[in-house]
DNA sequence: ATTATCTATAGATCTATAGATAATGC
DNA sequence: ATTATCTATAGATCTATAGATAATGC
C-alpha cells in the first residue's frame, strides 16, 4: 500500500528509461532475437544486473519497451481533425500523406512491431503479442474513422464496407512503410494519393452496388 | 580448371544443403540476428567446422540461403498465362489471388526477406542486399506485367503509369502478407479482390485525366 | 529499512580455427 | 592428392544471480 508514494528515487527512474531507451535502439536495428542484454548494458552504460533488477527478464524487459515505445509513439501522430466540408477523397489523400510522412520521419516503434510480428519462435514473447494488440487497435481506429467517412446510413446499410476498407488502409500503408525502409526510392506522398483515389473509388463503387455479399450479416 | 569435373562426392553435395535448409528454418523463425552457427550445427546434426568448412562465414552463408531459398521460391509461382479476352479487372483479381494464396501457402522465403529488409545494422549483410535486388526484380516483373495490360500505346502515352501501379501492387501484397504473418484473420482472397478492383479504377482513372504528371519525361 | 547500483562470477553458448581422421578417385 | 568430416579447444560473449556497497528517507 502507498508503495508509489515512497518515490524511487529519480536516479532509479532515469536509469529504467535509460535501460528502455538502450534496448528499443538495438531492438530496433536488430529484431528481438539480436538483441542482447549484454548489448543493451554496454549501450546504456549500466551493469547488466542493473537490467535485471528493474525488469525480471527480457521478455519482461521487451514488454515494457512496446509499452513505451507506443505511448512515446502516439503522441506524434497527428490530431485527426474533421474539417466539415471537405471532399472525401481529398480528406483521404491528407490523412494517407501524414500517415507515410510520419512512418518516414519516426519508422522506429512500427519497424520493430513489424520484425517482431515476422519473428515467431514457438513461445511467443509477450512483446510481440503486445504489438498485435497495439495493431489490432489500431486498425478498428481506422474502421472508426471510415465509419466517420462513410456516414452512419452507410454503415447500418454496409457492416462489412468500413472494416473491410480499413483491412485494405491498413495492408496498404504497411506496404508503403516496408518501401520505405527497403530503401526503394519511391514517390511516397504520391502514392499515398493514389491510394486515396483508390480508396475513394472502392467505397463510391461498393455503394453502387447491391450489398449481395453473402457474409453481411454480423 | 575442370575443378566441377573432380564431381565433388555427392555427401559433400548434400551436407551442404542440409545446413542451407536449418539456416533458412532457423532465420525464418529468428531473423538473421538471431540465428547462430551454433543453432545451425545442431539442427542440421553437423559440426560447426563443417559449417565453416562449406561456408566463409554467417554473411557468405546467408547470402547463399538467400540464393538457395529464392530459386526454390520462384519454381513455384505460378506460370501467368495472359488467357485473351478475359476482362483486365478479372485477370488482376486471378493474379492478385495467386499471390496472395502463395504468400500464405509457403511464406517462408518473403518472411525471410521482409525481415532482412527491416534489420538494419550499419554493415549490412550480403544477403540483406541480396534480398533487395531480388524485390526490385520482383516489382519490375510487375511493371511488365502492367505493361502488358495496359497495352504499347498507354505505355507510351504515360510512362510512369506502369510503374506507379506496379509499385502499389507490390506494397498493397506486402501489406497483405504482413496481415497473414500477423495472424489477423481477414479475408484475404476478399482483400485481393478488392485490390484488383482498386487498382482497375486507377488505371482506368489516370487515363481519363490529361498526363499533368511534371515527373512524366523520363 | 528501502532502493539502486556495483563487483564478481558460474556456467552456458558461441565463433572460428587447428589438426587428426576417413573416404574417394586417380 | 582431394574432399569432407570429425574432435578439441581458445577465447569471446552472454545470462542470471549472489552479495557487497552506497544513497535516501524515516
């Protein structure tokens, strides 16, 4: 009781982040199997039994950092602001553009989520089903927002239409990430363009159509 | 000279694809990172020397993994038959399903690659670039194929079409791959579909629309 | 007393090589 | 002689813990 009252000294609490921090960079460069708390304590520049006094295990430890490293990750995504007025395919194409903008200029917490989803030895580190949480919620805030996109009549009419069109965002926008850090030197914010014509077309398209789709009944 | 005559014995020939086929099992599951001789020798019930003795090092030894894995990989892609008449949105959505079902029936090379590509140490692996070249021979097949459905006088009329489609083909089946790799349990071959559907509007798009692309003038 | 860090170390694992041994092909 | 494998091993790296030491907060 009243345990966090007794405030670990500050020293402690710097050291933690510092351990954190040490093993997200060489997480980051070198998967989770590659990474080593050897390494982490070289990089941090604290004894390894420091390591694991703050954190029982490298799983432990992984763990944190996905928590960590998500919250620090989260604060950088951009406000998602509707904009009354605004063609469909045009608030898309921005949202598509500051989505790629932001995997370029800070890809570290979605590149290590991603190695460790490829990375799959028998008995998963709790990092790795931590990320699939992380992604999963991600992509119903995508379903979210389609159903924003597409309107509520749409949606009563279409269960299946905004899961399945954040399903294809999300593939997609993967796809561009993984360019990205192939180093392919592709037009990035353009095709994010034209995955909002796409997009656009798709939704317009499926609404043409009967809902003849045999699995729309949630 | 004649050095391939003196036919080297055949178990020479078959130890060395034993340590090929525990590298390429151990990397899919732990990245390039975390495979070590030692893991290999045990798998493959040979000592480490006899890895030495067949490879330089880890990076000669991947870099032939990679070589190994990816022609073993593409005698299994399925032959694409252009089948005249079939609608250009029918022939997408049958390739497009291939892929994606090959991805999911033996994922084992693209994993591996998808994971070269996002480790990232300053020296970078032979087989990590090996993989890269590989992904740019892989997009550029698509662009031919685009090329193809597109027709000569498209082709010439907007140069950089082909190549932009083949780009968003190939991140939209990345993206799809990851999702399979994910464990997500989406409809895939729904997803293709849609894919195919998308990619059609695009294509029929960028046709309707003058060539106001600045960048088309290569 | 509690919290955090350090030194020291046992024992496992790993890389890479030296050098002995065996099998094959002339 | 050539090719392939083995045993043995030096030395590096790594995990995890025991136990000493220091700093802080009552």
């Amino acid at each position: 009781m009243g345990r966090k009252t007794d405030r670990a000294s500050a020293q402690g609490e710097q050291s933690r982040r510092r351990i954190l921090e040490a093993t997200f960079e060489i997480a980051n460069e070198l998967g989770y199997e590659g990474t080593s708390i050897a390494k982490v304590s070289e990089r941090c520049g604290l004894p390894a039994s420091s390591v694991y006094w703050h954190f029982r295990n490298k799983d432990d430890l992984f763990a944190e950092v996905i928590q960590h490293s998500f919250d620090a990750w989260l604060a950088t995504l951009p406000r998602w602001e509707p904009e009354p007025g605004t063609p469909r395919r045009e608030l898309l194409a921005a949202r598509l553009r500051a989505t790629v903008a932001g995997y370029a200029s800070s890809p570290e917490f979605w590149r290590l989520g991603l190695m460790l989803t490829l990375e799959h030895k028998l008995d998963e580190p709790t990092a790795r089903a931590r990320f699939r949480q992380i992604r999963r919620d991600m992509i119903a805030r995508v379903e979210r927002w389609w159903q924003h996109l597409l309107g509520p009549d749409v949606v009563a009419a279409r269960p299946h239409l905004a899961t399945q069109l954040a399903q294809f965002t999300m593939a997609a926008t993967d796809g561009l990430f993984i360019a990205s850090q192939a180093g392919d030197d592709w037009d990035l914010p353009a095709l994010a363009g034209l995955l909002a014509a796409g997009l656009d077309h798709l939704a317009t398209d499926a609404l043409a159509r009967p809902p003849a789709d045999p699995e729309d009944h949630p």
